[in-house]
C-alpha cells in the first residue's frame, strides 16, 4: 500500500482549514492563508497561483506548529509575530492589543486635521501607545511632528520601542511610562491621540477566546460602562492641550453621545463623533476651548 505524502500547498492550506472549522475557530480560511502566507513570504492572495508547490519538511512541521496553535485560540498575528498598520508591518506580540484597521481611521483623522499641520512642528502624544503603530504611523508620515508616546505597560512600551527602532523613527521620538499630566507641561501640546480601552467589563468578558484569553485586559477594559479611562484622560488633555489644541479619541460602537457630553463636560467644544464604514461611532474629534 502506498503512503501518499500530503505536502502541496493547496492540499496542506485545505487540511488545515478543515482543520481548525472542526473545533469552531473562527475565520479557519482567512487565519490558514496568513498563516501560509508567512510561511512562504508571499501575500494570502499570491497562495492560489502556489497551490501545487511543495512545502519543505521544515515548512510542514512550522505550519503544524502554527495550526495547533490556532486551534489553541491564539490569535493568528501573534503566531506570524506582525500585522500591517497604515502600510507597514508592525512586531506585534502578547505585550500589547493588536493594532485593528478601525484605529486606521483614527490616525487618518490626526492626518486629515489642516490646522494642526499649520504649526512647523507640532507637539503630539499618543496616549496608551501599545505597539507604537499610532504615533510611528504619524511620525512616518508627518517628519517634523514631535511625538511623544505613553503607555503605562513598560512590557508594551518596550515593543513601541522596538517597533519604532524597526522602522526607522526611534530617534525622533520619545517614549514615556508616566501619566501625561506629569510628563508634560500645562498647554504645552498641540494635539492628543488616544485608543484607550473602551469596552466594558461585562462585555470584555463575553470576547472570543483568541481575545479575552491572549490581549491584554489592560488595553480592552475600559470598567463598568467601558468609560473610566477615557474619563481619567479627557481632563488631563486638556490640561496638557493649548487652547485651540486638538484632542483624537477612538470609541466604542455605542459611546457617541456619552463621550461628546463628556467633553463638553470638560470644556471641549466643536465636539464631532464620526462613524467608521460599518456606520458605527468610532472617532471622535474635539478642541479645547481657546482662551478669551
């Protein structure tokens, strides 16, 4: 009888995929061609004109290794070690939350913001940094922006760090594990980013596994009605904002109105909450009130 060796990629993509949908992951497919993806140095795309090349004995045991743990409930980035963030390939591991295509919207609206590309070099802190793939996306984009990056995980702020040493911005940058109102000087700061947690602790405690059991609690709950970080932050930016300086939240699906009452609370005005293309609230975008 003869052993047929399963080692074509078409074949080898199939077993896994079916695989990983008998114990209920979710995604197998999307996960699966990641996973092989990175294997191979190729984009998930470029797989189906590979399909009848052979995996390496080497490459077969890596993608075994890769599947179980994907079946283990481990987020797929984290297993490849990177994730693409506004066009670059970010080191992302369980020090810090995996950078979402939602957050993207959020550095396009620090981006799109005329006015505060108006001063030669702007002054901006992003708050709860993690990876780093805000404040890098916007030092990368924007070379004479002075960016400050925090993040209360020195495990996390290491890999910010590292990311920024990576891709070429680590020394025009400064990183920072204090809380913002003792790193930096009353209106000294002419803008504010932040992806701080917003979730609930209820709802933090439904997540997926591949979530709740390898992100950082730290990065996704945000307590009781997911706002007491944001709550915490919103003064402190103000404090650190000039007046007319302009302060970037992302937010939850449902906080809209809660986190515009909020700012206003705190002297926040031309308070705008966009949606991102699910048609959900996602950014939102406020100045601190100029002097009289």
């Amino acid at each position: 009888m003869t052993t047929v060796q399963m080692d074509k990629v078409g074949d080898v993509l199939k077993a896994s995929v079916e695989y990983l949908a008998n114990r209920d992951i979710n995604e197998p497919r999307q996960t699966c061609e990641v996973l092989m993806g990175r294997l191979l140095g190729c984009k998930p795309l470029e797989l189906y004109v590979r399909f009848e090349s052979r995996l390496t004995e080497k490459q077969l045991a890596a993608m075994r290794r890769g599947v179980k743990r994907l079946a283990a409930g481990e987020p797929v980035q984290y297993i490849t070690g990177q994730v693409e963030f506004m066009g670059h390939a970010f080191k992302v591991d369980r020090r810090a939350l995996i950078p979402r295509p939602e957050t993207e919207l959020l550095v396009e609206a620090v981006l799109d913001y005329s006015p505060l590309w108006q001063t030669e070099n702007p002054c901006i802190c992003d708050i709860g940094t993690g990876s780093g793939s805000i404040a890098i996306s916007l030092a990368l984009a924007r070379k004479k922006a002075r960016i400050t990056a925090v993040d209360l995980s020195p495990e996390a702020l290491e890999l910010a760090k590292e990311n920024a040493q990576a891709l070429g911005v680590g020394g025009a940058m400064v990183f920072s594990g204090s809380d913002l109102a003792d790193l930096v000087e009353p209106d000294s700061l002419d803008a504010v980013v932040a992806n701080l947690p917003y979730m609930s602790t209820s709802d933090w405690q439904k997540l997926p596994v591949h979530i709740r059991d390898f992100e950082p609690r730290l990065a996704l709950d945000g307590g009781q009605d997911g706002l007491s970080v944001i709550g915490e932050v919103v003064p402190d930016a103000w404090f650190v904002l000039k007046p007319g300086g302009v302060l970037f939240l992302e937010i939850g699906a449902d906080q809209g109105a809660r986190v515009k009452l909020l700012l206003e609370m705190a002297d926040f005005e031309q308070v705008q909450v966009r949606k991102d293309l699910a048609g959900f609230d996602r950014i939102v975008v406020a100045i601190r009130q100029k002097d009289p």
